[in-house]
C-alpha cells in the first residue's frame, strides 16, 4: 500500500475500465468463427500429431498478436478449448493449435524446435495450454522466448503423473489411433529439465475441485516464479468450460494486457453481481498486476 490510500480507492476507476473492456470485447469476438472448420470429423488430418492447426489469419491481424493453443492427454487440436480461443480472439489474434504427441516427448520438442518456433519469430506471442498442455505451454513457452504463457489446471510433474498409465493402450478418437504409455516414455518426461526463468509472464489458472490433479502441486511450484500470476477458483473442474466459466475474463483480461513497461500490482474485488453474468462476481477477485500471487474465489 502507498501512502493511506486503500486498496479498493487505488483499483475500482482503472481497473473496472479495463474488466468490462475485456468483457465487452469477448461478446463482440464470440460470433461466427468464419469459414474455418473447427469441427473436423475424426480422423480427419488436421487432428495428425507433429502438426499445426493454422487457420489463415485475417490480413489485418496476420502480423500481430499470436496464440498457441496445446491439447490436453489424449486429445488432439481443434477441441473445445481451441474453439472457445479461437472464437474469443480471432479478429485480433492469429490463433493456431499444436497437435505433439504426448507419447512422444522427444519427437514433439524436435517438431516445436524445427517447424514451429521460427513461424513464431519476430511476433508477440501467447502459449495456452491445458492440463498435460499446460506443462507443455510452459516447457515450450520459455524454450521460445514467448511473452505470456497460460496454463490451465496443468500436470506439474508428468514423468510422475504419467507412471499410472504404464501398461495402459489409451484410443485416440479424433485421431483413430491408440497408444501404449511406457516407462521409457515417463522416464523421457522425467528427465526434462525445469525452464528457466524468462522473461515471459505466466498466468497459472486453478481449480480446487479439480478431480484429476492436485491443485496444490501447481501452486507450490509457481510459488517462487517472479513473473507468475496464480488465480484459483472453488469450481470448474479439471476441464474448465471456458464458455460459462468466469475464467475466461482472467485469460482474455491477461492476453489483451498490455507487455510495455511493468504494471502496478493491483487487484479488485467484484463489489455488484452482473445480471448477464451472475457467476462472474460472487467473491471474486482478478488482478491487473505483476507480481502478486492471489486468491480467486469463483462460486
């Protein structure tokens, strides 16, 4: 706190501007996605591993803002997420998918580094990733120099996570294949090192009620990143829906931040309920700032 002012005085005229900006901007972008088929049927080879789901950008945004989206275990780009990004950002981003191989750690980094990371050169740069992506969205992110990364109910640990399923054929729908999870392959998770800390900054979204990781796993480890964010709700699951889910705000809030210079660590308590949105502000708070770490409460 500077001074006596309080924290509610310093945050509610800046930062309600830029909340319902972020609002208002979702509902104008959440239309008709064009002419792109984001809904293939499976087996179709925009679902292939070691590919990139790149739907031609508009001319206008065709050297601006990018977005790399990563699928979770055992699935495969464009998903529900991929659609909910896409139809939230295109008109101001270049939004496209990596479909790795999560039973193929060292073919998928080999892909990123060769095909991937010199399309993303000389652009701002957004990583998203859920769940196993997330872990991937943060390897990736930081490998690449990006500037933001996001990572939604991530697997913190894969080499360790990943051992359950040692034995197990897991089918691929989309991707009418099926894999076999094998020490080597959690072995080759564990032996990847940790990034290093860039200059990139992190967005580190949670669930409590997630029912496929713990949520504490994330929130130890990011707990010590100078440029992480960590915003944690009561509900959503492990799959946030990012259509209903008050996350969305947080995420495209954070996307459409602005990098020049260091913001001022702020946060704001929603104090009046939204007709169109009732479950974006029971007790919930979002921040503008970097570094502060968090609590988000969303009911």
């Amino acid at each position: 706190m500077r001074g006596r002012m309080s924290k509610r005085t310093r945050t509610l005229s800046g930062f309600q501007v830029w909340l319902w900006f972020a609002v208002w901007l979702f509902t104008t972008s959440i239309g008709a996605a064009g002419p792109v088929n984001l809904n293939p049927p499976e087996g179709d080879p925009a679902f292939r591993a070691f590919s990139l789901f790149a739907p031609s950008p508009p001319p206008e945004v065709a050297h601006g803002e990018t977005v790399v989206v990563l699928h979770g275990f055992g699935s495969a780009l464009p998903n529900g997420t991929f659609k909910r990004v896409y139809q939230a950002l295109h008109k101001s981003h270049w939004v496209v998918g990596f479909n790795y191989d999560p039973w193929s750690p060292g073919k998928s980094f080999a892909y990123w580094d060769e095909e991937i990371a010199p399309q993303l050169e000389g652009k701002r740069v957004t990583v998203l990733g859920t769940s196993l992506g997330g872990w991937w969205a943060w390897q990736l992110g930081n490998r690449a120099g990006v500037d933001r990364i996001v990572m939604i109910n991530p697997v913190i640990e894969p080499g360790r996570y990943l051992r359950k399923y040692i034995g197990e054929s897991r089918y691929v729908a989309r991707r009418k294949a099926t894999y076999l999870m094998t020490e080597a392959i959690t072995d080759a998770y564990a032996a990847v090192e940790e990034p290093a800390i860039t200059e990139a900054r992190e967005l580190l979204v949670l669930a409590r009620d997630d029912e496929q990781l713990d949520y504490r796993w994330a929130q130890t480890k990011f707990a010590a990143r100078p440029d992480a964010r960590v915003v944690i709700f009561d509900h959503g699951g492990h799959t946030l829906d990012l259509k209903s889910h008050p996350a969305k705000f947080v995420i495209l809030g954070f996307v459409h931040e602005p990098l020049g210079g260091k913001p001022q660590a702020r946060s704001l308590r929603c104090l009046v309920p939204s007709p169109i949105w009732p479950s974006m502000c029971h007790s919930f708070y979002v921040s503008s700032g970097f570094p502060p770490r968090l609590r988000v409460d969303g009911t």
